[in-house]
C-alpha cells in the first residue's frame, strides 16, 4: 500500500485552459494516508473519474505531480504504479472457477502455489466465496461475479491501491448493502489503500474513512459523514447530502437586518455581524431535519404555506412555501398536518449561513 499526494494537480483535456471553466480537473493539492479508505463523490462530469484515472495512471496531469509513498509516478505508466482496479461492470474468466479467477493475478506474477491458495482462500473467506470456489464462474450470478471481480483486485498484497469506479451500480439494492459491509470488513482486516468512486452518498458515506465531494472539476469539501452533514463548506455539499438535501434561501440584508423574501427574519447580533461582513451573494442553508414547525410567531420563525405532508413511516415529509422558496422539512409522523398557514424556524443552532456559495465561518 502506499501513501498518496496530489501537489498542485490539475487537469485539462482541451490545450492551453484559458480559465478555470476549461479544467476537467481543477488545481489542487491533497494527500491520502496510506490504509486509509476514501471515497470520490459527486454528480457525473464532476471530475472524479478523472482523478481516479491520473491515480491509477490511464491519464497523464495537464500539471503538477502524484507521489507514492514521496515517489514521483506522475510519468509512470498503469503497469508501472501496481495499481488494482475494480470496474462498474464484472471483469472475469467465465470458463475459469471462482478460484481459479481469483488465483490469476497472483499467478501472473509468479507467486508460489502455497502462498496463492492461502490469500485466494482468505479473500474468498472474507467474501463469502468459500463455497463457489470449484464453480464455474459463467454459472453464477452478477452480485457472485461482482465479488470476484472485487476479490481479483483485493487477492494482491503488493499493490499500491485498489481503485473502485462505480463498482456497485448493477447490484440489487439489499447485495449493495452487503458488498458495502463486507467492502469494510475486508477494509478494516487488510488495512488496504482503498479509492472508491461513486455518486451514490450512501455509498460513500458508508465505505469511507473520508469522502472527498466534488462539483465542476473542483473538490469543494473533503471529510467524515458527520462533518458533511452539519459543517457543509459548499452549499454543493449540503444540497448534495442528505436525503433531501439541505433547503437553501437567498438573503437579503437591510439596514434593519436579514430578510427573506418580504419577511424579516430575527438573528442573533454575532450572526448578523458576520453576515454584514461577508459581503456577495448570501444564502441561509437549514437541513429538513433541523427545520422546525410552529403554530405561531416567535425568534428566528418565519410564515409560510404548508402545501402537502407525505408519512414516510418514521417521520412526515413537509412542503412549505415561504415568499416563493419553498422549504422541507421531517416532522413528527403522528402529528396532525393539513395545508395552510404555519410557521418555520429557519434560524436555528444548526442553521449554517453561505457567501459567494462557502459557509461562513462564525
């Protein structure tokens, strides 16, 4: 395994980038801890295959360097970097055995036979392959051959990193939360570098130590799930996050204070001061769960319309409408909701306050 870092790396795919718009890759400079498990999210186009593909060497940097363990591979080609790589859909020998598909990396590089029947049968152990060991691969199912495609990559002690590109997009949904599982168990027993790119948060969220989110070529915020969650750096990151996303408002400031819409909304003095200084475009960002409902005025509330309430079982999903920006939130699953008008507090303790789209810092 190795130790990762970026310096200065950035990438284009057209000649000579005029601007930051002209970058698949926006500069940055970043490191991943050998052992560590980290994952790359973020809608498609957002860069992050191509980070994937200048780590694992597919794909030479427009500029800057990739360092393993302080090694300079940025010139170096796949081969030459000792790279596994798990792709989205399973890469097998159908006409091989589970064991046989699994043995084959191992084989290639001249491994003894002692040593390559006790790693195959440890990571078959791990992924409950055990019993498929003998079987033809061709007769098993797609989740089976995914975990064998998983397992080729896994089975090689010697690798600097195994790269995950969407490598759990055509599982079932309960098989994706059991390779997710099993995915942390191998992670936490072999102590592997582990990069894993997805656009699924769940995926992420679950798989890494931390997730490295990205939007528009450019990484906009890089942490554990708790830190993504509450402390979004990006309005990205807190739209992104969360199921829903986070409501984001425009602001608007007076001389009186902070309005949204045609409603004064009532701040504490050390908020208002920062929101004074910030200066650009703000926006009030409150996740759903910390977006309370009232019956009647009080600080930090705004008015707005209730349109609908969907029970989800364990919480209601509220609509509201407040001046045109409309805003959810999770209540209580046993309250009584019906539409018309009711009260939202959108100044709370969780309450995060964005300019020019980062958070501002209070």
């Amino acid at each position: 395994m190795a130790r990762i870092e970026f310096h200065d790396l950035a990438h284009a795919y057209r000649p000579k980038p005029a601007s930051l718009d002209d970058y698949a890759l926006q500069p940055m400079s970043m490191v991943w801890e050998d052992g560590g498990a980290y994952a790359l999210l973020g809608p498609s186009g957002c860069g992050k295959s191509t980070l994937l593909n200048i780590v694992s060497g597919l794909v030479t940097p427009s500029q800057g360097r990739v360092l393993f363990d302080g090694r300079d591979v940025t010139a170096l080609s796949a081969r030459e970097r000792n790279i596994a790589q798990v792709f989205q859909f399973p890469v097998i020998y159908d006409t091989m055995s589970v064991f046989d598909n699994l043995a084959f990396p191992l084989r290639n590089r001249g491994i003894a036979a002692p040593e390559v029947k006790a790693r195959v049968e440890e990571v078959a152990d791990i992924l409950e392959l055990t019993r498929e060991l003998r079987h033809k691969a061709s007769n098993l199912s797609a989740d089976a051959k995914q975990k064998i495609s998983l397992g080729r990559g896994l089975v090689r002690k010697d690798v600097a990193a195994i790269l995950f590109d969407e490598p759990l997009t055509v599982i079932d949904p309960h098989m994706k939360w059991v390779l997710r599982r099993q995915l942390k168990k191998i992670h936490q027993q072999l102590k592997l570098t582990l990069i894993y790119v997805t656009h699924d948060q769940v995926e992420a969220l679950t798989f890494a130590d931390e997730v490295v989110v990205m939007t528009n070529g450019r990484i906009v915020q890089k942490g554990g799930p708790k830190s993504l969650f509450l402390s979004p750096d990006h309005s990205f990151v807190g739209y992104f996050i969360g199921s829903p996303g986070m409501n984001l408002c425009p602001l608007a400031l007076d001389s009186d204070g902070v309005m949204i819409g045609t409603q004064r909304l009532q701040v504490d003095a050390g908020t208002l001061a920062a929101l004074k200084a910030a200066g650009g475009p703000l926006t009030l960002g409150i996740r759903p769960e910390f977006t309370r409902l009232a019956d009647t005025d009080g600080p930090g509330l705004v008015k707005a319309q209730l349109l609908r309430s969907q029970n989800l079982g364990n919480y209601q999903l509220v609509t509201a409408d407040c001046d045109g920006h409309v805003f959810s939130a999770k209540a209580d699953p046993h309250a009584w909701l019906t539409p018309g008008p009711i009260w939202l507090q959108l100044a709370a303790p969780e309450t995060v306050y964005f300019s020019n789209d980062e958070r501002i810092r209070r």
